[in-house]
C-alpha cells in the first residue's frame, strides 16, 4: 500500500464553519475514473442505442491514457470474519423467491464461476425479479464477509453491466469481500422504445428496479449463507448516480452507504443541453463545426488562460466555473492559416457550446455547458454534437414524450423557449431525482458520497454544487449535511472516467471506512497517468475544501498540496428555468 502525506487544511481561513468539519486529515483512498464498462445483454439494440449505453458512461476518453489501477492508493477494507455457504450454489434454483416483499425473483441459473488473476470464486446467480428485471448477482464462495454492494447502470440501461466507475473500484468488488449485483432496470435494449411499453416499465426504470433488485438480491444472498448482509452499498455513475440519489430519495433504508458519480438527477431537462449542442456543433451539412484541430486549438489556449487560477501551473484547470475565456480571441485574420486559428463560425461555435442552452430571453434552460478544460472530448464519438441527434430520437421522442411529438420533430426544429421546456420537464418528472428530502436516510444512519469529473462534458460544472447547495438548506446547513453526505469534484476528468487529466480515486473503500468505522473522508488521493507517462498523484478535498499548491517542487507529487477552506461559504446555486422545481 503506498503511503501518501495528509494535508492538513489551515482552519483559520474558514471562519463561516466549524473548526471540527474542516479538519483534512484522516485521508481516504483513491478512486478511479475508468473505461467504458463491460455490459451483458440479450440484445444492446441498434447502433443509437449502443450511442446512448456508452454515450453516459464513457464520454471522450481517447484525449489521454487513462490511469492504470495499480498505481492508486486503495484504502484497506476493515477486517470483517468470513461468512461460508450453508448450500450448494446450485441449490438455489431450487428455492422460492417469489413472496420476497417488493421484489418478487426468480433464479434461473446458479453455477460456480472458478476464480481467476482478477476475481476471486463466485456462484454466479441470474434471474429476474418480476416483471422484467434481469439480474445476475455474484456471491463469493469462500470470502464473503457480509458485504453486498449493488452496482448502477448507464445511459437508458437495458443492459446488464459489470463494471463500476471508478474503475479500480471494479477490482476491490470482485475479490471476494462483497456479494455484487447488477440488474438491466426493467428492460432490454438501451434506445428509449422500452418506454412505449407503458408506466410500468417508465416506473421501473426511473426508481423501481433497484430497491426491487436490492431486496431479491439480500434474499438471495440469506438463502445462500442462512443470513443477510450486515452492511449493504451503492456505486453508480451517470444514470447509476442517478440511482443512487433515488434510492437515498425513496428507499432510504436499502443501502447503509451509496456513490452517486456524475448523476443524471435532471436527466429531461439535460435534453435541453443534448439538442442545443447538436443543434449548434454541426454544420447544415452534418459536420462537426468544431474539429480535432480546433478542439486542440482551444484547449491549449483554455489551459494557457485558467491554468494558474489554482496557483499551480500543471496542465488541469481546478475549478472551471472560474474560467473565463472567449474564443473570439482565436479567429483567424484575414492571412492566417486556419490551422493556428479558429474560423467565425468555429468561435461561435464554441461560445455557444460553453455558454449552454438558453431561451429567446436569455435564460439558462440547464445548468450551464460545457465546462472550460473538456474541448479535446468534445470531437469524441459520444459527445454531444456528434450523439445528441440520437438521444433525441430515442430519450426525448421515445422515452420522454412516447410518440406524442409531431413526426417530422427534430433538433433543427426544436424550440428553446420556456413553454417547451416546461413540457419537456412535465413529461419527464418521473425520471428525476432532484429531491433533498433526505431526512430519512440521514436518521437511518447512511452516507452518501456524491462526485463527478469537473470537466465532465455531459454534466458540466455547475449542477452538482447546486444540488450540494440545496441540500444543505434543506438539512440545516453545510456542518449537518458533512455529518452523512460529502462532494468530491475531481479536476481535469471527463463523465466517469478518463479525461485531459485521467485521475482514479478509490471510492468505494472511502465509503466502507465511513460507514463501518466512522471515518469521513476529508480528502481523497487522485491518481493520473499522463500523456508524458509520469504518474501524479493530487489530494481532492471534500467540498468546499480547496486543494491548493504550497508554491514550491514537483506538481506531481501529493506533498507539495495541502487543503485550504474558502473564507466564505460558497453560494452555487444556479439560476436557471428549474430553479424553482425541486422535485
């Protein structure tokens, strides 16, 4: 286990808060932001579909190498006695689960999975809980040590995934400690027809199938070792995050720990930012307005401007809301080359995509754009100028509106103004998890552990903190809402993983030491891998912590960083046309 300094964050600097929540020094571990994740399915659909499947998981990851687990700091698991089987695996397909109370199942196949050099040996169980769940669920057979941790899925799901974000997180589930479920949400295929089917099959994937999961899955998990699991997680990422913020909204006593990575909580309304980058990141012929070359162009000339905000000149851009920086500095004049400069039409562009859809008045209509430090994604084979077409097709005709929009609907005729966003937020409330009524998963003793890359090109900068905001007025304040739920914003990484700076951070073990022996993580240990091939390593603070260079020796080395509070309390609510609607 490498061992890493712990900064200790200068209190007096915070004078809005408590001395006692701001103290960064307990360290955590080390998450990763990992490659797209393995996904089983009986039919992933058509090529839109599987557009949209990755398009939430793995936006742009092809700008840097992504890191490579080994070199994350893991933070150790508390010793917990292993439980055995009391019967076979294949004994199960011959138990009932069908009276199981919210999450009726039934098993289909239980056959041992012999380990390998990454996994340890599982009984690997699949079935459904009815109606239409698919599941398969993993149970160590000779390491379990009372742990279950459920994973969430992506984009409009319809798959069966296997890999979590951060993606070192992936090898810590599968050695053995925990029993791991996944589940497809209710239907096959991630394009948006399932939805045509009828509310159930809207309600079981907008918050039904994984507390439905959750309970087949303990029930499972009872049979197999004669008793349930003495602590039960969550890790998700995109639409999994949105899960988790769910299961904290709605089921607040299925889970004793959740991870809520880059959640989709307003995902209608982040169809608004979907078509408008469409709509103005392609040409009338169908190209891309804003190519590799000028994507480089621009982040070369975003870093140049924003880098040293942070007071450390390394390449990554800490906090991008801070960024201001107009590509109308870099259009070309009349004799240069456009390869040293940007077209009109490119800046243009590339104000737009920044500044995020607004209505004929000027008001946001989402929670901003694309954040400054994310352009080398923005020409990746998901991103929104080149996907939002297909999400349109599938999440905003099929699954929002269910065939209800006139036929000929499209991005270019799309209207952004204030009565169209308001039947798309109608039309898709059921999708939401915007809520911060979490009083009962907060007095049932949870924790959650909300984070996102900040130069997430699918969430952008500004909605998290909102939402951090938010639930901090809702719960008395930010010392209350530390006591179970804490943010990490992690720089210079893309949504859920990879990114200009492709750190990794084990999350998952952070969330067990909190919720097992009491340790809040006040800081986490990001690692990288960068394009030169040197690794870096960077402590990430819990919000509003600041991360902050010490002004001497090498950026890649986590001593010469220490946390420093702001001195006053940050004020991240954003003001936009769903401000008011909290959900």
């Amino acid at each position: 286990m490498a061992s890493i300094t712990r900064p200790t964050v200068p209190l007096e600097r915070a004078p809005w808060s408590r001395r006692a929540i701001l103290a960064a020094g307990l360290g955590a571990g080390v998450s990763a932001l990992g490659v797209p994740s393995t996904v089983r399915s009986a039919g992933a659909g058509t090529a839109a579909a599987r557009v949209i499947l990755a398009l939430l998981t793995v936006l742009g990851q092809a700008a840097v190498r992504v890191a490579s687990a080994a070199g994350v700091d893991m933070a150790p698991l508390p010793d917990r006695a292993v439980v055995a089987p009391v019967i076979d695996c294949a004994t199960l397909l011959q138990r009932d689960f069908s009276r199981v109370i919210d999450g009726p199942a039934r098993v289909q196949s239980a056959a041992d999975e012999p380990a390998t050099a990454e996994r340890a040996e599982f009984c690997l169980v699949k079935g459904y809980v009815a109606p239409t769940i698919q599941f398969e669920l993993r149970l160590p057979m000779k390491s379990w040590t009372g742990r279950y941790l459920q994973g969430g899925c992506g984009g409009n799901c319809g798959v069966i995934m296997s890999g979590l974000a951060p993606r070192c997180d992936t090898a810590v589930a599968y050695a053995g400690a925990f029993a791991v479920g996944f589940e497809n949400s209710g239907h096959v295929g991630g394009d948006g027809v399932w939805a045509m089917g009828g509310q159930a099959a809207r309600e079981d994937f907008a918050f039904r199938a994984a507390h439905a999961f959750a309970a087949a899955a303990k029930a499972v998990i009872t049979a197999f070792y004669g008793r349930p699991p003495d602590y039960s997680y969550f890790q998700g990422c995109s639409d999994g995050g949105r899960e988790a913020m769910t299961e904290t909204q709605r089921y607040p006593s299925d889970f004793n720990g959740l991870i809520a990575g880059s959640p989709a909580f307003a995902i209608a309304e982040a169809m608004e930012r979907f078509i408008w980058e469409a709509r103005w990141g392609r040409d009338a012929r169908g190209a891309l307005v804003i190519d590799a070359a000028a994507a480089n162009l621009l982040h070369n000339a975003v870093l140049s401007a924003c880098d040293g905000l942070d007071g450390a000149m390394d390449g990554q851009i800490d906090d991008p809301r801070l960024c201001h920086f107009d590509p109308l500095t870099l259009v070309c004049p009349p004799t240069a080359s456009a390869r040293t400069c940007l077209t009109a039409a490119q800046a243009e562009a590339a104000r737009k995509l920044y500044q995020g859809p607004v209505d004929e008045n000027g008001r946001n209509l989402f929670y901003g754009g694309e954040p400054y430090g994310s352009e080398l994604s923005w020409v990746e084979r998901y991103a929104l100028p080149v996907a939002g077409g297909a999400m349109f097709d599938e999440a905003v005709k099929n699954m929002i509106f269910q065939g209800t929009l006139d036929a000929n609907a499209s991005v270019e005729t799309w209207r952004f103004d204030r009565a169209t966003f308001e039947a798309l937020s109608r039309r898709g409330s059921l999708y939401d998890a915007r809520s911060t009524d979490l009083a009962a998963f907060r007095d049932s003793g949870g924790k959650l552990i909300l984070w996102q890359g900040f130069a997430d090109p699918a969430a952008g900068g500004y909605g998290l903190p909102d939402y951090y905001q938010r639930l901090q007025q809702s719960v008395g304040g930010l010392e209350a809402t530390r006591r179970f739920a804490r943010m990490f914003l992690i720089p210079g990484v893309y949504h859920c993983g990879g990114g200009y700076v492709p750190y990794e951070e084990d999350l998952l073990g952070t969330l067990v030491n909190w919720v097992e022996l009491g340790r809040a993580p006040d800081q986490i240990m990001a690692t990288a891998v960068l394009k030169d091939g040197a690794t870096r390593k960077r402590p990430v603070f819990a919000y509003p912590v600041q991360t902050r260079y010490r002004g001497r020796g090498d950026v890649n080395d986590a001593r010469n960083f220490a946390g420093r509070a702001p001195r006053r309390a940050p004020q991240d609510l954003y003001d936009w046309a769903g401000a008011s609607d909290t959900r």
